[in-house]
C-alpha cells in the first residue's frame, strides 16, 4: 500500500453502513492502490432487520436474513473486522477498538445503529427482553421453547412499546403460540402506531384483536421481575403476572458517538449538513440512528432503515467525490411508504398511491425486501428458496 493511499473506514454494518460499503466499491478506483475500506461491526453477520420478526414464527431461516458479512463483501475488495469500538479520536483519525486494535482514516462513515435501553424502570435490563438484533432472537427463541415446553396452560407475554415493533411482536408471536398465548400491547400514549397512516393503523387493530391481544394504552410500566410486570395506568398501578416481557420501546444512540466532540442532541446524534457531514468535521460523515439530520427541502428525516437505505447511497457517493475533487450531493429524502408484517402471511403496505392488506400486501413486502437484499447472489439464493419452499411442502409435507 502506498501513502497516497486512502483509507476510508466505515463503522457499523446495518443499512447505512454496509449498503454505503457496497456502494464505494462500485466506483472507478483500485482497491487497495487506491482506496482501502474497511468495515467493522460487532457481529459477524448483517441483519435484514424488518424480516427479524419471521425468524419467530419459521417463516424464514436465519441465512436468509443475517448472512456473514466476509460472504457480502467477497469480491468488492471490501476488507470486513469484528470488533467494538471503544473510542474514536477525531484529531489523529484514528478508530479503536476495545481488544487494541486502531485503524487510520481520511473518511470515517459512522453508521452505528441505536441500541435499545432497558435501564429505565427496576427490572428490566434483568428480565425484559429486547429485540433489535439476530443474538436477541435467539435469546426470544430459547425462552420461547422453554415456556412451549413447559407445564403452563397459558404462556402470557406482554409486548412493551406500541410501535411498529411491538405492533409486528405481538401478531407473530400471537400466531406462534396460538390458544397458548395471552398476549398485551402496552403503551404510553393514547393510540398505537402514532406516526403511522389511518389505513396502517386500522388494519393493525383489526389483527391485533382477531388475536385477542390485549391493548393497554395511557399505561406505563413501573418495574418488571421475573414474573411480574407493573403497569401505570392514569395514576393506578397493578402488578399482573408476565412470563415474558419484550421491551420495544426507545434508541439509545451508541456510546462512541455520544462521546465524540460537536454538535449532539438531546439524545445524543451528531447533528449533519446536507451532505450529511458532521458539523466542524467535514471528513466524517454519519447517518441512521448516530445523526440528525435535515435533508435538501429542510425536512428533518427519520431514524429509520428506509431513511438509512437511501442515505447510503448520497453517503458512497460524497466520501468518493470528497476524495476525487468531485461535487457532493446534497441528500434527499422520499419517503416510499410503511410496511408492517401483521401476523402470518399478513401484512399491511402503503405509499406511493398504494393501500393493501392481507396476503397480498404480504406478497408484495416480501418482494420489495427480497429487491432491497444486499447484493445479488444473495437475492437470486433466497428467492430461489422461497419458490422452492411451496414446492418441498406440497411433496414432503409441512
């Protein structure tokens, strides 16, 4: 490697980061004469996170959704490590990493994806469990077939967070455990799925209580233990009996970001430019859950994987032209659409002038992510398989 190579280091491997790795490797340049990227992240493993949720009820298999990222990146010149970041020093451009080990950077993406808090009422970071990551579903998957496999009549969960994740929990695992299950919706506010379309959220209500899930909204959970959940309801606590209880509420943004000099948040993001450029460090660019940031029209844009599926590619685009005398781009945001998985083969889809529910919408989403997968062989290998299942059941059965 020469020293007018340039070293460009990409933290984090969810959408904004990966996807922005993906698309640095497609321009004009030779790696590594030219360029080294590397990508670190703590897992070995991207997750395709809106499809999480089918890992619960066996509609999908872990590969599909959380291939290895050495698998991804062959053939890109991409060079992928493992490991926590401990510190970032802005004025060396130097990223650490908690086993020792320090990479040198001209342009640093920061696409540290946010982390769920669970230190907010007693009891929870002991017994409430998050679902934001593959280890987190396999942590779901073992209470689950414990509590399956033990003597109890009714498995009784409570779901923390009406959100889109809490909203999606609840149906799969509603379906999951069938008669078994006794299932609650808790949230804080006075409806569920508060910046979601009417046409989403009717839909949402009319599988949750098909489902006889319970929904408590106005209600605030005071602690949580090993069998029991409290929950707040205008002024009036009661302790009810939870066998499990999934927290879904809340982002953290990681540690090394909040603790990186400039601009932040009250929740911690590094507040960025159009070009989504960090404010006073301009060789350092952050997307997803790690900024905040305001797109060309002004518009602030969500902390959402859509949001940071598309700012990967302005991210790819402004680190190569920051580096070959280029003009940046200013990002722009569109906002396509929702999606929500409501259960087994139900889902709901809309934007850009669509409305539909059902096993159609649950078609057409699976579709639109098999598109979104990261490269194609990826795509062509899952898609295969999903043609490829109908078939195996009706000759060898379910």
């Amino acid at each position: 490697m020469s020293d007018s190579t340039k070293r460009i280091c990409i933290v984090g491997g969810g959408f904004g980061g990966l996807y922005t790795a993906l698309r640095l490797s497609q321009f004009p340049w030779k790696i590594p004469q030219d360029v080294e990227i590397t990508l670190i992240d703590r897992e070995d493993r991207f997750v395709f996170l809106p499809l999480l949720y089918e890992l619960m009820t066996g509609e999908l298999q872990s590969w599909e959704i959380a291939p290895p990222y050495i698998e991804l990146l062959a053939q890109t010149g991409v060079r992928f490590h493992q490991g926590n970041v401990s510190r970032i020093n802005v004025q060396q451009q130097q990223v650490q990493l908690e086993a020792g080990e320090v990479f040198d950077y001209d342009r640093l993406v920061l696409a540290l994806g946010g982390e769920t808090p669970l230190d907010v009422v007693p009891g929870a970071a002991d017994y409430a469990y998050p679902f934001r990551s593959i280890g987190d579903a396999y942590q779901l998957e073992e209470k689950l077939r414990s509590l399956e496999a033990s003597d109890k009549d009714m498995i009784r969960v409570v779901v923390v967070g009406g959100g889109y994740s809490g909203v999606e929990l609840a149906c799969k695992l509603s379906d999951r455990l069938g008669e078994r299950g006794r299932l609650r919706l808790v949230d804080r506010n006075e409806q569920i799925l508060r910046s979601s379309t009417d046409f989403n959220r009717k839909a949402a209500l009319q599988a949750l209580q098909q489902r006889e899930v319970w929904i408590d909204t106005e209600t605030s959970v005071v602690s949580v233990s090993d069998d029991t959940i409290s929950l707040d309801y205008r002024g009036k606590v009661d302790e009810i009996p939870a066998d499990l209880v999934l927290w879904t509420v809340g982002t953290q943004v990681a540690a090394a970001v909040r603790s990186l000099p400039g601009q932040h948040n009250d929740r911690g993001q590094l507040y960025t430019n159009v070009y989504l450029q960090v404010q006073e460090h301009p060789e350092i660019f952050a997307l997803g859950d790690a900024a905040e940031c305001k797109d060309a029209n002004g518009e602030r844009v969500p902390a959402t994987a859509q949001a940071a599926f598309q700012q990967a590619d302005y991210a790819g685009w402004n680190v190569w032209a920051s580096l070959s005398d280029r003009p940046l781009l200013p990002f722009r945001y569109q906002h396509l659409g929702e999606m929500m998985t409501l259960g087994v083969d139900n889902a709901t889809l809309t934007g850009l002038g669509w409305q539909l529910d059902g096993p159609a919408a649950h078609i057409f989403r699976r579709l639109i992510y098999l598109y979104r997968l990261p490269n194609p062989d990826h795509q062509i290998r899952v898609g295969l398989n999903w043609v490829a299942q109908p078939l195996r059941e009706l000759i060898f059965g379910s």
